[in-house]
C-alpha cells in the first residue's frame, strides 16, 4: 500500500538537480523500510541526471536517478525508450554492482538510429543557427508516431510478439518510407548528406542487426507492463521528470513558439494522468520543484539576464554538462526569486480539490550562488551547504 507519492520537477530549462532530489527522497524512503520505485516520466535518454553516492557517481538516462540507493524503476508510457542507451547504462551500472530492477510501459514508443541521425543532420545543416538539440531524435521519433504508416510506429508489444525478423523489417521500412522523404522534407538530400558516416550508417544491414541485438537485451533485462496500476504495491513512488517548466511543449503542436522547447509534459500532467490510473484519493502526493540557485539553459533560445558564469561565481565547475557538438556550452542567468515563486504557485494541483496534497521548492548549488532565502516554512534541510528545501 502506498505511503507516499512524489513529483520532481524542474523549475527552469532543466540542470537544476533533479536526480540529487530523487536519491534523497529514496534513501529517506528505505530508511524508514519503505519499499521504493521512481517513475521516468517524460521525455527520453537525453536527460542527464547526476548522481554522487556511497564515492560512486553516475548521471542517469535511462533509469532512475534512485537505482544506486537500490530503487526499483518503472519506465512510464510518456518515456521515450531507445535500446542502445539503455544497454549502454545498464551495462555501466553492472559495473558498479548495481543490477537494475525495470518495468516498462507496453504503450512507450522507441527511438531508431533513423531519427537520431535526422536531427543530427539538421543541426549540422543548420550551421551557427543550430537550435542547440541534443541530437537524440526526440523530436523526429514522435514526429514519426504521428505518421498514419504503421510500420512506423509499432509499439514495443508488436515487436515482442512478431520477434526480431519484424523489428528487422520495420527498421527498414522507417529507413525507406520515414528517413529519407523526412530529409527530403528538410531540404537534405541523400547525396548531399554532410558526412560519409551518415551515407554509410543509413544503408548499413549492420546498423539494423546491432539496433534488433541492443533492442532484445533491453527486452530481456526489463518487466512489460500493461497499465501502471502495480506502482500501489511499492510503499514510495517518486516520479522523476525531465527537462523543466520553461521547456513545457506540447508535442501534437510544432508552431513557431516550440522550436526551442521539447516535446513533452515538463510538470504534473503526465505524473497526474498515472496517478488518478494508479492511487485513490488518501495517498498524499507532495510535488516538489528543483531549481539551482541561479538560471542554466542548454542550446539556442531565450534566456532571461544572460551573463557570464564567471559574473556569477567563477569556481562554478559543472562536469556533466560540458560543452557538446550539438547544444555548445551552458547558459547561465541570474535568478529572479519572485518570479520563481510565482511561476510554482501558478501550476496546477494533482486532484482537482488538492486534498493530502504539498508543494515544495528545492534549491540546489546554494554553495556556488548564495540567495536569500525565506525564513519562514522551512521544512527540510538535505544537508549544510548543497540544497535546501522549503514549503511554498
């Protein structure tokens, strides 16, 4: 019977701390011999969340950023699932020791190196006016699901019931019917593809047999789920989301305003919808949003007061976003407190009548950028000088 359920989101563009937030709440949770799972929510393998624990430190893709402190995962349909990723950080953590116990949703939709290499291509095509994606298909993947071509949008269920020689064929008909008119669609044609390697890679049957290899292990070393319903055996759910509340899209539109966000649900809506699936009314939910004390942005868009980080702190050290192809180096802003307050009180509640329900900011890197913070409703220090956490 679940005790508790919550929601950690960020506040900003993303980077704010959402994985130190998610092991904290889970090593709270088996402390007090609570089982615990953490809900990847939204958005797909680009979120990078870090965390140190025990003198191991990971960043998390693919799994929730509890799996060192033991959590179970469950990889809810909103998640964009990409195999060889998955294999790559499963194989990291068995490494570590760490055997990662995962559920998946039989309705999530998974990334092909097809999509990938599409926004890889755009953004080089695109030259000094990148838009600054990752470079992980997120976009084309979910562009490619609103396709009316079923062999383009199968789902992880069909796969796992036809086997690898449909995966195959499907893989194939996403490379003829999907990559190429969609380049095509971008003004990039085959001959005029950027580099060999993606000349190479397109038209390789090698890509294909590693992608079915990557895609069968994930199979193999995670649980299908039907429905999300199970998650009220686990004593603590803490949904994980990615990215944050000034990256909120809405991926059935594409207009003008989105191109520098992502395509997904940054705050309640998608933990919302499996939680009014999944826990009656007596289970209290606390939403709690993560935001540095300061303001980062990855790739092109707007960002508020942009500065410098030295104007900020120039022992700011940050070793896992450094500088990439694709996104460049991180932005930073200064923090306008009011506003953040504002925004957080302006989101919506889980339950319409917002009964056994909280609200809680978490601020982060309070040792690199000290703010004022509110004297008043302080109710939960992390520790001394890393993030500190108060009632709204």
């Amino acid at each position: 019977m679940t005790k508790q359920v919550r929601i950690v989101m960020g506040a900003n563009y993303g980077d704010e701390g959402k994985g130190l937030l998610v092991d904290y709440f889970v090593k709270s949770a088996l402390a007090m011999g609570e089982s615990c799972i953490v809900v990847c929510s939204n958005g797909g393998a680009q979120r990078g969340h870090t965390v140190v624990s025990d003198g191991i430190r990971h960043v998390f893709h693919h799994f929730g950023s509890g799996t060192l402190a033991e959590a179970e995962t469950y990889i809810d349909r909103h998640f964009l699932v990409n195999p060889i990723i998955f294999r790559e950080e499963y194989q990291q953590l068995e490494k570590l020791g760490k055997l990662p116990m995962v559920y998946i949703s039989s309705a999530c939709r998974f990334v092909t190196p097809f999509d990938c290499m599409i926004n890889q291509m755009l953004e080089e095509s695109r030259g000094s006016d990148r838009h600054g994606t990752c470079g992980h298909g997120i976009w084309e993947t979910i562009h490619r699901y609103h396709t009316q071509d079923d062999m383009c949008s199968t789902s992880l269920e069909e796969i796992l019931i036809y086997g690898p020689l449909f995966l195959k064929s499907v893989l194939r008909n996403i490379r003829d019917r999907f990559f190429f008119p969609r380049l095509a669609e971008y003004g990039i044609k085959n001959k005029e593809m950027p580099s060999a390697k993606y000349r190479e890679l397109a038209m390789s049957e090698g890509l294909i047999n590693h992608y079915v290899d990557d895609f069968f292990f994930m199979i193999n070393h995670c649980t299908l789920m039907g429905d999300p319903s199970f998650l009220r055996e686990f004593g603590h759910v803490v949904f994980e989301n990615g990215q944050g509340l000034l990256l909120d899209g809405d991926e059935e539109e594409r207009d003008d305003g989105m191109e520098y966000k992502t395509p997904s649900r940054t705050g309640i809506h998608y933990p919302q919808e499996t939680i009014m699936q999944s826990f009656g009314p007596e289970v209290p939910i606390e939403s709690c949003y993560v935001s540095r004390t300061y303001v980062t942005r990855h790739g092109a868009g707007e960002l508020a007061g942009e500065c410098g980080r030295h104007e900020l702190n120039p022992g700011i050290v940050d070793v896992t976003n450094t500088y990439n192809p694709f996104q460049g180096s991180l932005r930073y802003s200064h923090m306008d407190m009011q506003e953040l307050a504002e925004r957080i009180a302006s989101q919506p509640k889980v339950r319409e009548e917002a009964v056994n329900e909280s609200v809680s900011i978490a601020l982060t890197h309070v040792n690199e950028y000290p703010v004022a913070i509110p004297h008043s409703g302080i109710f939960r220090y992390m520790s001394d000088n890393e993030a500190v956490v108060w009632e709204v």
